[in-house]
C-alpha cells in the first residue's frame, strides 16, 4: 500500500545513505524507487527496499565498483553470483594490499639509503631455481619483450622475486608475458632491512643478457633439471650453472608495475585446445589497422563470443552477430602467445570485452600466461 511507503529522506535516514546518493542510485540504475510522483519527481520505496539500500551502503563502504554493486543487487537468490563479485573484490583488496606492503619495504630501504649515504651498501639477494623451470620461464616471455629505443626499459626482462617465487615478466606496452618459477632463498643469506628480513628484489635483465642465460641454460626441452643460482641487486645480475658464470649489470630504470595490469576480470572463459586456436587464427581472414593511437598498422583477426558461449574467429568485415562480443587483436602477438606447435595441449582464452586485455593461459601453468592489448574496430 502507498502508506507504507518510505520517503527518500526516511529511506536515507534508516540505511545510512546519503539522499544525494540514493539520487543517484536511481539515475545509475542500481536502486530504483517503488513509485515517483508524476508531478512533483518526488520519490517513495518500498518496505522491502530498506534491505537493499542497507546493503548498498556497506557495498559501496568497502569500495566496490558500481558495476558489480548493480550486479550483486540484482543477483537472483541462490544463484552465488553476489557472492562471486563480493569474494572477487576482497581479492582485488587483498592483492592491493600486498602491493601496498611490497611499495613501501622498498620505500623504507630508499629513505635508508638517501639517511644514511656513506653507510648503505647495496643488497644483493641469492637464491636458486630449477634449469628447466627457468628455461621455459624465459621462453614463455621472451617474445613479448619491447624493442623501442624511447623506452629502454621495455628492452630487457623483469626477474622480480617475491618471497618464494622468481617472476619474469615482459612488455612491449602491446603485450605482456607473465612466468612464475619456484625459488629457495637461503635464510642465511637473506639481506635485511631494520627488522624485515627481506624476501623481495627485482632486476631488469637485458635482452642480451637474459638470451645468453637462456642459451647457457640449454636447448628446448634439453634443459638441465640442475639447479641455478642467481644472485640479483646492487645493479648487477649474476647467474651460475653447472659451474660456468655469466653476469652484467641490470638496466637502470623502475620497471612499470605490472601487477595491477594483469588482474582481469573475465567475462568469458573459453577452453580449447591450442592448436585449434592457432588452426583458426591462422587462417583467418584478417584486417589491416594501426595497434594504437600511434602504432604501426597490423593485421587484425577478431575473436567472437556469441549469446549462447559459443567462440570463434570471424572475419573483421564480417556482419556482426547480435549480442556477441567481438573482441579484434593483433593475429601476429595472439600465435606468438599461444605454446610452441610441438607443446600444444589445451589453453584458456580469457575475454573481458572489446577494450579489455584478453589472456592466453595454460590450465596446467597457472602462474603462466600472456596478456594482449585489444585493437580498436572503427565504427
């Protein structure tokens, strides 16, 4: 009945929302109110929407996007979709959180330094990975590294350890190849700052460098199953095995953060074996167009998702499927990320939309995986 209908100033008194924000609430299509009159705009809610507005108020406390505050209020019961986009952004919080520590150990160190000039020596972080597991680290990012002369710190490939993993990354600002190798650091020769025993470094290794690493390392799937020992920091990287050295100085230059660039948020998720992906992007038909505002041109395919979850590589020409995503990308960076011909088993192609990164992932590297920059279609 309209008597028990809550005015917007009782709703924003009882929920603890502000009545500017459930204003726009109502404009953003998240929280409608039950009836509005006609001739004032004034309006009125619903008994049963006190719960949601309720609720509202701690989605938006905890900093959720207003995307996913549409989503979990308009979730269906039962459904564990509200509680999927709650669990995602305390994971968001979470990875923030320890980026926040990791930034601010290194910024301790940096005043330590800059405080005491004549008394701060450089660490150098020793630790061992597996051969094998480091060859095919540098092989699973090494086509991603950047070659332009106006970034030079895209031009060698980041060995970034944290805690007891060696992460490699690389990026040509395109593209970008992420591998995770197990790593031991022996507590004894952890460096330390203040109290915190220091369990994070990274270096920029130069292209020439990490290749001839690589080449030490051994080929293909002939790479020892020893160990290698690394040693990082103080502008130098130092690598041993099986008793021959190789070292040189790492590049001098903060290496972009990368982490919050790869924490997608897929729409769809396609498994499918790789080599018919590769089969399909191949022999697609494709389209010529700049990578970027001001990129070199590139043949484009484009990757569909239609209504009904079904994938496929479509013409960029081609009429559009109603409701589909279509999501184009440089065919040449996508067969480059996809596994070697002779490794291919199955892969998951992660979605997010038409300007979202999409990722390539092998099921059983979690820890491994490509992220590609999608290209603009014209209108």
């Amino acid at each position: 009945m309209e008597s028990d209908l809550r005015s917007i100033g009782e709703l924003a008194r009882d929920s603890g929302l502000s009545v500017s924000a459930l204003r726009f609430y109502d404009g953003a299509e998240v929280l409608a109110p039950a009836r509005v009159d006609p001739r004032t705009g004034y309006r009125w809610y619903a008994p049963e929407q006190l719960a949601d507005a309720r609720l509202l108020a701690r989605l938006r406390r905890v900093g959720l996007p207003l995307a996913d505050i549409r989503g979990v209020l308009a979730a269906a019961p039962g459904s564990g979709a509200a509680r999927r986009l709650v669990d995602a952004h305390l994971r968001r919080l979470e990875d923030g959180l320890a980026d926040a520590r990791r930034e601010l150990s290194l910024i301790r160190r940096l005043i330590d330094q800059r405080e005491n000039p004549m008394t701060a020596t450089p660490a150098e972080y020793r630790f061992t990975v597996l051969a094998r597991d480091l060859a095919g680290a540098l092989d699973a990012v090494r086509f991603a590294v950047g070659g332009d002369p106006e970034l030079p710190v895209l031009s060698g490939v980041l060995f970034d350890l944290d805690g007891g993993l060696l992460r490699l990354v690389a990026t040509d600002r395109y593209r970008m190849a992420l591998a995770e190798v197990p790593a031991t650091v022996p507590v004894d020769d952890a460096p330390t700052v203040g109290a915190d025993v220091a369990a994070d470094a990274a270096a920029v290794v130069p292209t020439a460098l990490a290749d001839a690493v690589r080449a030490l390392l051994g080929a293909g799937a002939g790479a020892g199953a020893g160990e290698v020992e690394l040693a990082i920091g103080a502008g130098a990287v130092r690598v041993t095995v099986d008793g021959h050295r190789i070292e040189g100085a790492a590049l001098d230059h903060d290496y972009p953060d990368y982490r919050s660039l790869v924490r997608l948020d897929p729409v769809h998720r396609i498994d499918l074996p790789a080599a018919e992906l590769r089969a399909a992007v191949a022999s697609a038909a494709t389209r010529s167009l700049p990578s970027g505002p001001h990129g070199a041109a590139c043949e484009v395919a484009v990757l569909t998702v239609d209504g009904e979850g079904r994938f496929a590589v479509a013409a960029p020409d081609a009429d559009p499927v109603p409701d589909a995503l279509r999501v184009a990308v440089n065919r040449d960076f996508l067969l480059e990320a996809l596994p070697p011909v002779d490794t291919a088993g199955q892969l998951v192609l992660e979605l997010g939309g038409p300007i979202a990164p999409l990722a390539v992932r092998a099921p059983d590297r979690p820890g491994t995986f490509s992220v590609l920059m999608p290209v603009r279609l014209p209108v």
